[in-house]
C-alpha cells in the first residue's frame, strides 16, 4: 500500500519510539485492569430462572436447552443468521456470522474449564451440516424450532446468551450482542462472560467460585483427556520466571 497520500505518524529515534510505546503501555494496563474488573462485576450480576421449556433440533434430534449444556455447568449459545432469508442462503450464513465463526478458538480449552460453547439458527440440520462442512467449523450447531429467539433478543439480531446450569436448573446469566460480539472467540474472552470466569486464583470472584492456579490448568487441546494437569517438570513462569529461563537455556544446550 503506497503510503503518499497517508498523514502517517512522525519517524522518530529508538528511544523517542519508546517513550511513546511507554505511555501508551501504562494505558493499556490501565484498559486490562478495567476489563478485568468488568469481569468481576459481571460475575455478580443477578441470575434469571429459565423455567419455560425449549426445545431444539440437533443432529440426533430433538434437544432440550438442558441438553445443550453437554453435561456442564455453563453454556454460552450464539445465535448465528443462516436460513431462508438471510443474504448468502443457502450457501453461506450472514457474513458477519461467518467471520466471528472463523475466529472460534479450540472447544477443548473451553471444555476443559467446564464451559460448551454452540451455535443455533433456524436453518435445518442438513443445511447446517453441509455448511459447517464447508467451512470447516467445529462448534455444536443447532436448529431453533420455538420462540427461544424472541424470548432471548435474538431473533432480529446476532448475540451471545451465557446460561448456567444447576442439577436440572437453568440460568440466564449474561447477554451480550452488537459490537460485542466483535471480541468474541478467544477462549479468553468465552470465560470472561461466563458466571465463573476464568476460575483462576488471581480473579475477584464470590467466595466459594471454583479456582485453580493460572496457567497450571492450560493443556495441548488433544491432550486434557490425557493428561489432567501440567507434567510435574514443568516449571510455573509466573512464580519462578528466573528457573523457567535457566531451564529453558539448559535444554537449548544439551
């Protein structure tokens, strides 16, 4: 891209770049403690009964939204546009569907914190399965039979629903949509809007919240099954940085 006609920031020194990168940093810190805090406040929102039934058709057939949990606690359904209607039917779902669908991280790492992540549209299962085919998607999709999209502020428009899920009991938690959605997909930015979080011990979160050490729980995505937790060599980064990069130089050198 030619850069003739840009107003392009001034060319400076290293350290001059520095400085700048600096102050911007301190911003940037002062940006993630809010997000972390949002977060925090999030967790204590009110918690809304889901007492009406719905019911959903899936790839074995009819599902209840208790069924969508997938035996866990919490859920986080989207509401995909694909079906009659929508530009790009039959072929594609809505653009901007498609794009968040594309940066869906790895359900593993979602799962592995108790939390199912799943799609639903209106379109048939057929449909929904050809074009997740297509597309190379992964996430549970399901078709929407009731008034669950009205009931729930998505059926004009895309959003996230986060429910909770107590023995038979079902919870609406959270709800985010529009501009929202946009950073949705990292398995980050799921737990953050989920009722328990990343459930790591440095969050503020109600007494009794499950949490465990960070980082110690992060698995190779093929490998939760097998292996519940890090190998006992491996050394935490956060609490001995210093052993880590001796132990990182050692191996390099053998």
């Amino acid at each position: 891209m030619a850069t003739s006609k840009m107003k392009t920031p001034a060319i400076v020194s290293q350290q001059e770049w520095e400085a700048a990168r600096q102050q911007l940093l301190v911003k940037e810190k002062a940006l993630t403690r809010s997000r972390d805090a949002l977060a925090a406040e999030r967790r204590r929102m009110p918690w809304l009964a889901v007492d009406k039934k719905y019911e959903f058709d899936g790839p074995k057939g009819k599902v209840s939204l208790l069924d969508l949990f997938e035996g866990r606690p919490q859920l986080i359904l989207y509401r995909a546009f694909f079906e009659p209607g929508v530009f790009g039917w039959p072929e594609h779902a809505c653009r901007g569907c498609s794009l968040g669908a594309d940066q869906v991280a790895h359900l593993a790492h979602l799962n592995a914190r108790d939390t199912t992540l799943a799609y639903a549209s209106r379109a048939p299962q057929a449909d929904i399965a050809r074009l997740k085919a297509r597309m190379g998607w992964e996430m549970p999709w399901y078709t929407i039979t009731d008034g669950f999209d009205v009931e729930f502020g998505v059926n004009e428009w895309h959003g996230h629903n986060v429910f909770f899920r107590d023995g038979e009991r079902v919870f609406r938690t959270y709800f985010i949509n529009g501009r929202g959605d946009e950073a949705m997909g990292t398995t980050w930015s799921y737990l953050d809007i989920t009722p328990l979080g990343r459930q790591e011990t440095w969050e503020d979160s109600p007494e009794g919240y499950p949490q465990t050490p960070p980082y110690k729980w992060w698995n190779w995505h093929d490998n939760y099954d097998a292996e519940a937790s890090p190998n006992s060599k491996w050394i935490d980064i956060i609490t001995d940085p210093q052993e880590a990069a001796r132990k990182r130089d050692a191996e390099a050198k053998a």
